[in-house]
C-alpha cells in the first residue's frame, strides 16, 4: 500500500488524505458540484429547518428497509417523485453510487449483454461486474453514434437471443459527463436500437446525476428535456448536486422496483434514509419547483455563457499547450442554447496551475491520467448560480496570469540550458 501511494504521488504530484478541507477556501466555489447555489442558502436552510421542526420523527429509522426500517416518509416521497417525474415508480436510495450499483448488479440477467459508453462512472461499473451479464460487457467510443451502431450489430450477431426475444440488450450512458460536462447523444441512441433492437429486448438506463435540477422543465433533467422520457426505461436522478443535499432516486417500472428491493444487495442490507434527510428533500424540492429554481437555471445559463465567452477571448493569446477551453458538439436533437456548468480547462500543467489558483483562495484540483486520456490533463472548473460576473472575471485574469508567467519560466529555462551549452 505505501508504494502505491508514493507511486501515485509521484505521478499526479499528491495523493488525498482529507487533511484539507473546502472550508479552507477563501474564494468564490468553483469546484463543488453545487450548481444551484444550494447549500449555503438562507431561505432553503429555513424551509428545511422548519419541516425538521414540524416532523413528528428527525432521526433514523433503525434498520434497512427490508427489516423494520420502511417509514411511510419513504414511501411519501417516491410517491412524490412517481408524480413529479410521471414515472411509473421510484425508489430511494442513500446515494447514487448506492443506486447504479444497485441497479447493474441485480437487473439483468443471464444471457442479457450490457452496452456501456466507455465513460460512464466508475458506480456503474462496479454494478456491471458483479451481475450476471458481467462476461458480456461491450464499451462503445465515447458519445459516438458511429461506435454505438456498430456495437449494436455486432451484440445482436453474437447474441441471436436478443433479436428472438430470450434475452434484453441493456444500455448504460450519463445525460452529462463529469469531466467534460458534454452531453450524450439521447436521440441517436433511442432512434439506433428502435431501428434494429425488439422493444421488448431493449431496456436504456440514463443516469442523470450531472442535469438533474439544472435542465428540463422544473429541473427534471436532459430526458424530460428531450421529450424522451417514454422512450427511456430507467432514469437515475441524484440529490446531492444541482439538488444540493445527498441520495438518490431510481425512477423505472414497479416490476424492476419490486426485483430489486428483493434482490439487490446495496438496497437489502444498507440502512434507511433518516427521517431528518427526508425532510430536506421535500425541501429542496419545494424550493426549486417554485420560482426560485426557474431564476436559478436562467442565471447559470446566463454566466455559462458569458464565462465562455470571456474565456474564449482571453486564451486567443495564450498556446493552447499551457490553456485551451475543452468544447464538445452538441448532439443533434438537443436545444442550441444548452450550456454545461462544468468547464474543463486543458493544461500541459495542471498540478501547477491548481496550485496557482489554490494561492488565491481557488479550490481547484488538477485532474490527471488515468481520469482522463493522456493530453487531456485539466483542471474542471464548475459555475454556480449565484456566482458573480466579477468573480468570474477574476478567474480569468487568474488564468491568464499563471500562463504568461509560465511562459516567461520557460524562456528563463530555455535561455539557461543555451548558456550552459556554450559553456
């Protein structure tokens, strides 16, 4: 264990040990996934205090909810989800790690395969591994329709039990990826396996964690968005970023609910939400499906767009070795307005350029191979509601600085290695 930590310090300049914290920061967050400018908010924290002090119960409930712990708050808000989501049924988890795995490790079944973006989160594929359909995994090129279409050929010819009806094709994607804040390609996928996949062979899961609260309608995500929502057959929505508290809700049909609640071991044997959390839920809720959320989507849409522009602008000058924005294509189908909030930054130096900005009250973390592909080393930078134009301001100046001083280091560097080899 110790060399594999001092290996992985070697190789991304530091390995985690909780010391820091996020309170430590004195500059605007920027990193966080708390998109909605949730977390610190007055009215929501009194919203939330208030229902904690009109439940009749705020702690746990003592056990898993296969044994003694299944509250009639917990049925209360799936109910609420089914309906806010018009899904069939919904079913809560502590997290959504707790739920991916949940789902991929009880759902399919023997002789079923599983086709997954060669991106989706690490929850996902921890579930897939310990499925039955683990020996039949096969990853398509990221977001790539070409690569999908071309997987799904060659499923359906070394499977013939899926086009006879035996067996389901199962499909793994994320509405919006961490790293990149791009989004998946949801019309091509659905229109693909419509084409060449049975119906009743066919069953999508899109995890939602990124979207949830940030598009759709009242926040309901990228597959309401895309009016795709019954054409999609399980939907993971998490709480615990643009919701801005913690947990997880599965929206899918009452016979998959019903199997994994009798059959997935992170449901059976994990302890159930405390009654206090709920509350919070019900909370936030409440808060954004009022006015408050549609101000907040319109905002971080709005910095969304001026952050890029600005950055657009500043970077003109600067070698896209030491800086350059990440950008992806939208996806046909999807709105020509949508923006992601998460902003990857590419940088030859990322550990330099975190530490840089962590000098100024930035909590920013370089991001490094293997999280993603080698040339692809960044720092991810996350734009929150209530941020200000200024604040934004200042981190582009920021920016610009780190890069015209790591370019002078260079030519120092550069002009001291000539001195030394005339000498």
């Amino acid at each position: 264990m110790s060399r594999a930590l001092e290996a992985r310090r070697n190789r991304q300049h530091y390995a985690f040990d909780l010391a820091n914290t996020t309170s430590a920061a004195t500059g605007p967050d920027l990193h966080s996934n708390d998109f909605l400018s949730l977390t610190n908010d007055p009215a929501l924290r009194k919203l939330f205090l208030d229902k904690l002090s009109s439940s009749q119960r705020v702690f746990g409930v003592g056990g898993s909810r296969r044994l003694g712990g299944n509250a009639t708050e917990h049925l209360e808000f799936e109910s609420r989800m089914e309906t806010f989501f018009d899904s069939p049924s919904a079913l809560l988890f502590n997290s959504g790690f707790d739920a991916n795995v949940a789902f991929w490790q009880a759902v399919p079944q023997g002789g079923d395969v599983i086709v997954l973006d060669e991106l989706v989160h690490a929850s996902s594929r921890d579930g897939m591994t310990m499925s039955r359909a683990s020996k039949s995994l096969y990853a398509f090129a990221h977001n790539s329709p070409t690569s999908f279409q071309e997987t799904i050929l060659r499923v359906l010819d070394e499977h013939p039990s899926i086009l006879q009806g035996k067996n389901t094709l199962f499909v793994a994607v994320e509405a919006t990826y961490s790293m990149d804040g791009d989004f998946a390609p949801l019309p091509d996928i659905v229109r693909i396996l419509e084409k060449y996949v049975p119906k009743e062979s066919t069953h999508i899961m899109v995890d939602e964690a990124h979207s949830t609260g940030v598009f759709g309608p009242k926040g309901k995500g990228i597959v309401h968005l895309l009016g795709l929502q019954d054409r999609i057959h399980t939907v993971l929505h998490t709480i615990g970023k643009g919701r801005g508290l913690t947990g997880a809700v599965l929206l899918t049909s009452p016979l998959i609910r019903y199997y994994i609640v009798n059959y997935s071991r992170s449901f059976i044997y994990t302890t159930a939400m405390p009654i206090s959390l709920l509350c919070g839920l019900h909370a936030s809720f409440d808060y954004l499906e009022g006015p408050v959320g549609d101000h907040r989507r319109a905002e971080l849409l709005r910095l969304c767009q001026y952050f890029r522009g600005a950055l657009k602008e500043a970077l003109k000058s600067i070698p896209s070795t030491l800086l350059s924005l990440h950008e992806s294509a939208l996806p046909p189908g999807y709105p020509s307005t949508i923006l992601s909030p998460i902003t990857p930054i590419l940088t030859s130096q990322p550990a330099q350029l975190a530490a840089f900005l962590n000098s100024f009250g930035y909590l920013v973390e370089g991001v490094f191979q293997p999280t993603v592909p080698a040339g692809a080393e960044r720092i991810r930078i996350s734009l929150h509601a209530l941020t200000t134009e200024a604040e934004l301001d200042d981190v582009v100046m920021r920016l610009v600085q780190w890069a015209m001083e790591a370019q002078k280091s260079a030519l120092r560097t550069q002009h001291g290695s000539q001195l030394t080899s005339r000498l």
